[in-house]
C-alpha cells in the first residue's frame, strides 16, 4: 500500500506536465497487483552512459543546459520540485540515422537532438513560498541546505544542474 501510493503522487505529478524536455506519460493502468505506466521511448537512454563514453563540445553542453534549465523551468512553473536531478534521471535522443547506433551504446560521431528530464518519484507539489525539510536525492547531486537539513525550495535542482553541468565539462563531480 505504501508503494502504491508513491505511485500514485508520481502519477499524479507526470500527469500534470507537457514539455518537449520532460518525458511523457502516454497512459497508465492499475489492477489489483499492479500499476502499469506507458511512457514515451526516448530510445538514446540515460545522459549518465553517454557521458561516460562521449566528449562533448562547449557547444553540445550548452545545448544540453538550454534544454534542462527549460525542462526544470516548467516543472518549477507547474509547482513541482524535482528533487532527483542526475544524468541517471535525464534522457538523450539522438540526431537522426545514428539514433539506433546510439541505442547500441555506440556513440562515435553522435549527436544529441533533446534531452528529457524524468523519474518523478522524489518529486513533490509545492508552491513558491513552501519551504521543504524532507531529505532526499542523491548525494553527489543534492544542494547543501538538503545535506544540512535546513529548510530549502526550487533552488535545490538548480544546484543539481550546476553539478551535471560540472560534470558534463570537467568529467568528474566537483565534490
């Protein structure tokens, strides 16, 4: 029953956005045992496996920021805090005839088209002036007012971005 009704907060929370950068659930369907989600494929699977392999230009990561600072934009303007923000929880689609090559993790000469924020399952509702204390995300990711458990907002994902960003330039994490 727990588990079912983290779903359903994730439910509710992926069901409220549309954004070209944010992954899109196409439909769900529970029964007794089961909740089944339907999302769309981004076939070019997590940033965190192309990062690991690919060295992008300044250019290709100021592409990548464009598209997540706008994808966080709007689920910050729908009222949703992410929480979760890594190259785990962000998906890569590639530019044209190489996207199947991409998809067999092969990524020599190719080339990000978009970008797509998701997992929502940390995610919460708030308004602009809820401050939160939950603990939560990923360590190497999560903005030190979390780590200190002080009260913290939206701000907190955009410290994540800083972080993948660091990461995306230098190939390390900054801490």
């Amino acid at each position: 029953p727990k588990e079912r009704q983290f779903l359903r907060n994730e439910l509710l929370i992926i069901s409220m956005i549309s954004h070209p950068n944010v992954v899109e659930m196409l439909e769900y369907f529970e029964t007794n045992k089961w909740i089944y989600i339907v999302m769309e494929c981004v076939r070019g699977g997590e940033l965190f496996h192309y990062l690991d392999q690919a060295d992008l230009s300044e250019y290709e990561i100021a592409n990548i920021m464009k598209q997540l600072l706008e994808g966080v934009q709007y689920i910050h303007g729908c009222g949703i805090l992410h929480r979760d923000l890594k190259p785990e929880n962000i998906l890569v689609e590639f530019e044209g005839d190489n996207a199947e090559q991409a998809a067999q993790k092969r990524y020599s000469n190719v080339r990000i088209k978009r970008v797509k924020v998701t997992d929502f399952g940390l995610s919460k509702i708030v308004s602009s002036k809820d401050q939160v204390l939950d603990s939560c995300g990923t360590p190497a990711y999560v903005a030190p007012e979390v780590l200190l458990k002080q009260p913290y907002s939206k701000q907190v994902d955009i410290w994540a971005l800083g972080v993948i960003m660091y990461l995306m330039i230098c190939k390390v994490l900054p801490f």
